[in-house]
C-alpha cells in the first residue's frame, strides 16, 4: 500500500470509569477515569486508534469527542492525505480561527491530537510495520515508571507496584511538608537505590519550592517535576533550577513549538516531557522528541490517561530511543489495562512492545460499554 489514504470515517467514543478511590493532585481530585478514544479508518478499510487527552475539567471527555465527531470528522471524510502530518496540518491551521473564537486552543489541540494518534497507527498498519518501527525505532524495549501514587497509602500503592515488576516510582507532592517529606522517606525506603522521583503539579510557589528543596535533597531524586506553574515567568524557574540538587522536569502544560524551543535552548529544564494526547500528537512531537534527546536532555513522554494514548506513547519512546522512562500510572482503570497490550507487563522495569503492525492491538471496546457516556 502506498503512505496516502482516503479518510472514509473517523468516530470518538467516550468513557467514564467510576473510582472507589480519587486519584489526587495538589490541584484536584479525579472521581472517576474518562477516555476519549478515536477510531479512523480509511476507504481500503484499514483502521486505526488513538486518544485525546481529556482528564480536566470534569465534564470536558465528552466535549472533545464531540469536538472530533460533529465539527473535526466531518470536515475530514472523503479528503485524500499523503500521511498523517499533512492531516495534522491541514486540521490546526482550518481551526485555528475558530478555536481563537470559542477560546478553546486547549481541546482543540487535545481533539486534534488524538485524531493524528489514530492516522498514525492506520499508516503503520497499511505499511505492516509496528508503529514504533515506522518512528525510527531500533528496540522494542523501553523503561517504564510507576505513576500517579497519591499521598494517602503511598506506601502500599508503591510496594504493588513493585511486586507487578516497577523499578521506579514518582509520588505526587505538594499536600504539606510534613505529609510529602513522610511518603518520600517510606518510598526512598522501599525503592532503596533505585529511581525516585516526585511530581508537585504546579502546587507552589517559587518560594515554598526553593523552601522545600533543601529537604528534597536526602531523598536523591530523579527529577522534581512541575514545582511551579508552567506560566511563571522563567526568572522563576531559573532560580528554582539553580538552587535545586536534581534535574528539573516539565512539559505536559506546554503547548507550542516556540515554548519547547525556548526550553531546549536555556539549562532549566533536565526532564522535557510532552504529552502527545494533549498537544501535538506523533506529528509535532516525533520530531519534537528528537529535538530534545539531541539537546542532551531526557525524553520521559508524560501520560495519565486510557490505554491507546499510552500504548502509542511507549511507541514514541521506543521509536525515537534514548534513556528516558515512559510513565505508566498504577491506579485502578480498566479503560487503561484492557487497551495498553504490553505496556501492562511490566518485567524488571522493563516493557517489550509488540512486532505486529501500528500499536499492535485493535480494541474490543464492547468489552466497556457499560461505561460509555458518548
């Protein structure tokens, strides 16, 4: 088959899973899971899967699957594409008006990206290769971190992980020293030597983070992701850097090329970290990834999300190489394990992806019709 295809159908379906437990940020609490997964196929009836990113606010899942099936899908249907870039192209810069006039960039670009995950994994399926192989992959093995434990039973979260094969771990911070100082010191002590990071999610400020990095020190962190807000200004985060004993890691909450430029060109930032069901997708973020590994920083693909946005980005990880870790969150979601494929076995620490073509899975989504919201 050639690389361009005809664009016959593209569908979001969206989920809703009920937790027993919240999942906690120093921002919010998620009380249930959602996922927006997004099925393309094209007029040889080769399908193909992706998600968009659609965790916050509570209600926005099903705003950007009707974002891709009432205004995104029907200007795609019937449209003829050399690959999926130029379809990327062609969806940002036909809505770039009209999200500039709802004031909604954010799920448009989350809308967006999700499409382009699924024409990515349809154009690896009509070439036969494994998606990872199709980015430029040599390996089909990457490392993986154990993501998402929260401050309450840190601990027993953390030994779970381990047992189902985790060598690493980051714990989410910013609920009080004395709270955050006692999860680090019982995860150091379970970890023992192994990588430790922790995550504030813009729950500081400059000086209760350059307060509290002194005392982060002991612990000998991987990174320390996301002290302060992603919009502070960069004197902020410069002085956080200079002052910090570990790498520092952002890039979830940043959403344009000339921001990641400015990233890879200053020595703030150690860890860059793009979520590509949130911006940009495989399109922006392949080539944005190979960027970042030549700069000489880390390439971590940051997800917390259903299982075909995180399958796809163990895909990138592999496929542009490296020594990062893919984050792999550990807290209870079916709409995550039934649709990552390998990513679920974790050995070592390790995650070996599959030889077959595009992600390598093609999601019974019967299997969660009960919590079907759209």
């Amino acid at each position: 088959m050639t690389d361009g295809f005809t664009i016959r159908s593209i569908e979001a379906y969206c989920y809703r899973y009920p937790l027993a437990a919240p999942v906690v940020t120093s921002f919010g609490r998620m009380l249930n899971r959602p996922a927006v997964f997004v099925r393309a196929v094209d007029e040889d009836g080769v399908e193909g899967w992706g998600e968009a990113w659609s965790n916050f606010p509570a209600p926005g899942a099903e705003h950007r699957a009707r974002l891709v099936n009432e205004v995104l899908a029907p200007g795609l249907v019937g449209l003829k594409f050399d690959g999926p870039v130029h379809a990327f192209e062609a969806l940002t810069k036909g809505t770039e008006v009209l999200a500039l006039q709802c004031g909604e960039p954010g799920p448009f670009a989350q809308a967006i990206s999700g499409i382009d995950l699924a024409l990515w994994d349809l154009s690896a399926r009509r070439r036969r290769l494994p998606l990872w192989r199709l980015l430029g992959g040599q390996s089909n093995k990457i490392k993986v971190y154990a993501s998402g434990i929260n401050p309450d039973g840190a601990a027993q979260t953390a030994e779970a992980a381990l047992e189902r094969g985790h060598r690493a771990l980051k714990l989410k911070v910013g609920f009080g020293p004395e709270t955050d100082l006692a999860n680090l010191t019982a995860l150091r002590r379970i970890v023992s030597a192994g990588m430790l990071a922790c995550d504030a999610n813009q729950g500081w400020s400059v000086t209760q983070a350059i307060e509290m990095l002194p005392r982060l020190a002991e612990f000998d962190l991987r990174w320390l992701e996301e002290p302060i807000r992603a919009d502070r200004p960069r004197e902020e985060w410069r002085r956080v850097r200079l002052l910090a004993k570990m790498p520092i890691a952002a890039g979830e909450n940043i959403s344009s090329l000339e921001a990641f430029e400015d990233v890879l060109a200053e020595d703030i930032l150690g860890v860059v970290q793009p979520d590509i069901g949130k911006w940009g997708g495989l399109s922006v973020c392949t080539p944005l990834a190979r960027d970042i590994r030549t700069s000489s920083k880390t390439f971590c693909p940051h997800y917390l999300g259903g299982g075909l946005g995180l399958l796809a980005s163990a895909h990138l990880l592999a496929g542009v190489g490296g020594d990062g870790w893919l984050e792999v969150d550990v807290n209870d979601n079916p709409l995550r394990d039934l649709y990552c494929g390998p990513v679920l076995n974790v050995r070592d620490g390790m995650v070996e992806l599959d030889q077959e073509p595009g992600l390598g899975i093609t999601p019974d989504l019967s299997r969660i019709e009960r919590y079907r919201s759209i």
